[in-house]
C-alpha cells in the first residue's frame, strides 16, 4: 500500500527543520525506518511544505517514521493509489454505476 504524507512546518521551526533535515546524510533521507520503503519525497522550503511517498503493508511503520518529524511541525498521512491502481478503481466505480 502506498501512503502520500504532507509536512507543514510553523515559520518558527524554519531553522530547526532546514538544520535537521540538511545535517542527514543521503543515505538517513532515503531511510523510512523498518516496514516501509520511500518512493519519493518533495520540498517546498520557502512555503515550509514537504510531500512523500512510501510504500508499506504496516501503517504502524509509516507512522513511527512520520512521528519522528512530529515535534517539529504537523503532518498528514493518507493512502494513495498510482495511476494503474486508480484507473482500476474507476473502471469498477463505472461499471458499478452502470456508467
């Protein structure tokens, strides 16, 4: 299953966050701890946003990573679907409509 998580940080955790996330190595940003794999992770800096990726069959893992973040700003985790898995979805929402 893949999860999209949404960071939002407050101006006054600007620094904290720019200083915790620039002192990882490439190898820390690329960990998303035991039980979930990144797939990929955005920054907007200047608005203090951030998006990832993961996939994972335990949402538990997802959110000990996220959790991590937690004391820095707010964050949303929300189960995703890619384009194949969508366009499934929605030939069965249409058939089921009769649409």
């Amino acid at each position: 299953m893949k999860f999209m998580i949404i960071y939002s940080y407050p101006a006054e955790n600007f620094l904290p966050v720019v200083k915790a996330w620039g002192s990882l190595s490439p190898q820390e940003r690329a960990s998303v701890g035991d039980g979930a794999k990144k797939i990929g992770h955005w920054h907007d800096v200047v608005g203090r946003r951030a998006f990832a990726v993961v996939e994972s069959n335990d949402l538990a893992a997802v959110a000990r990573w996220v959790g991590g973040w937690n004391n820095l700003g707010d964050a949303i985790i929300t189960p995703v679907l890619d384009d194949e898995e969508a366009g499934a979805v929605a030939q069965q929402v249409a058939a089921d409509h009769n649409a």
